[in-house]
C-alpha cells in the first residue's frame, strides 16, 4: 500500500454496520468545520455508478460470487481515490471516509482469500488515521432494527462476529506500520467523540508522521 503523498490527511472511521462510526465521521466533519478546517466527507460504497451496483447487489437486486462483488469493491475504491480522495488530499484539505479498505478485508475475507483481498487493494493509499469503533454486534444490530427498513447481507450478530474477527486479524497485521486506534464503541456517541476529538488533538500536537 502507498503512504499519503500530500498535504493533506486521510481519516477513515471503521466499524461492523450499526457500531455508530457514521454518526463519528459526522461529528468529526462539523467540528473541523467550525474550526475553519478545510475538510472533506465522503463514503464507501460510493455514489457513484459502480457503488450503485454494490448497493444493488446488498440488495439482492442480482447476484454474482463474492469475488465479483469484491472486485467491485476495488474497482470503486479505485474510482474514489481518483476521483474524490486524491484531488482532495492534493488541495490540502482533511478527507474523513466512513468505510476504506479495512471493510473490504473484514467483510469480504468471510468468504474469500485475505491475501487476494489485500493484493487487490495493495495499489491504494494507506490512511493516515483509522479509528476503528469495537461494538458488541448484539447492540450493533439492535441500533440497526430501530434505524433501518431494510436488512441488509451482512446484518445478522454470527456474521459480524465473524467480521469483527477478521477485523482484529488486519488491525493486527497493519498496526505496526500504521495508525490505527481501536476504540470502545458501546458508550453514549459524546463520549466516544471525545476520545476521537483527543486521538486529534495529540497527532495535530505530536504529529501526523505514523
Ligand atoms: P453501509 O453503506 O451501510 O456501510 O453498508 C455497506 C456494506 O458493505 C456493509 O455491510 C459493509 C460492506 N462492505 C464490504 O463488504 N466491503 C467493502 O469494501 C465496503 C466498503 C463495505
């Protein structure tokens, strides 16, 4: 994988679906933004045409092997960087992403190859920062039932058992090189925002070098 080239710093919130790591990035996001930061939001899978497609396929609106849709996966991080993620980091500004790659080693090694996995993605630029929320997949899918008409694929607790799994296998095979916090995802959101607000404020003090 590719460090950050430029200026500008690349946050990704991680977390298995409904640990409350979307509500985070957007916290996050309107705290820099009334700090005057220059930031970006965005998401994975994507609004674009091949995000559409994985969101469809979640859907069971058609079908095709788990490695297809993994290399859709790829295929739309590709277009994200390109698009979205790179030109951001090149004018300096602060990109926050709820979900990178970490989701597709978590979700997609349920049913195919970590190594293929990670290979697919190894043309892609690192993180500066991954938060990773650790959430009980009981409450996870709890939060969900109250916040969701539809369920999705991977929403039942033995699935995201298995992804957290898998999760604490690639936090423990990226760590050494990277930064990536692991955080307690069970408490009320306030508090959780504290410790990323903290998480920020000692890599804007200590530096961003990881
Ligand atoms: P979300 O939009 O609610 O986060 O749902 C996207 C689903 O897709 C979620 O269950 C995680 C899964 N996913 C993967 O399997 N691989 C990936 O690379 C990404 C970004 C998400």
């Amino acid at each position: 994988m590719i460090k950050n080239p430029h200026e500008g710093k690349f946050i990704v919130f991680e977390g298995l679906d409904g640990s409350g790591k979307s509500t985070q990035a957007e916290y996050l996001v309107k705290k820099l933004k009334q700090e005057a930061a220059k930031v970006h939001k965005t998401f994975e899978p994507t609004q674009y045409l091949i995000g559409g497609l994985i969101r469809s396929f979640l859907g069971n609106d058609w079908k095709s092997s788990a490695d297809c849709l993994q290399l859709l996966f790829a295929a739309d991080r590709a277009y994200h960087l390109e698009k979205e993620i790179l030109p951001a980091l090149a004018k300096k500004l602060i990109v926050v992403s709820d979900r990178y790659f970490f989701s597709s080693f978590a979700y997609g090694a349920l049913d195919c190859d970590l190594n293929w996995l990670i290979k697919i993605n190894d043309n892609f630029l690192f993180p500066d920062l991954t938060i990773v929320l650790k959430s009980d997949p009981k409450i996870c899918i709890e939060r969900m039932a109250k916040e969701r008409f539809s369920v999705e694929l991977f929403e039942q607790v033995a699935k995201l058992e298995k992804v957290w799994q898998n999760y604490e296998k690639i936090i423990a095979r990226f760590r050494i090189d990277n930064d990536i916090r692991v955080i307690d995802g069970d408490r009320p959101i306030q508090a959780i925002f504290e410790e990323v607000e903290s998480i920020l404020a000692k890599k804007n003090k200590d530096g961003w070098k990881s």
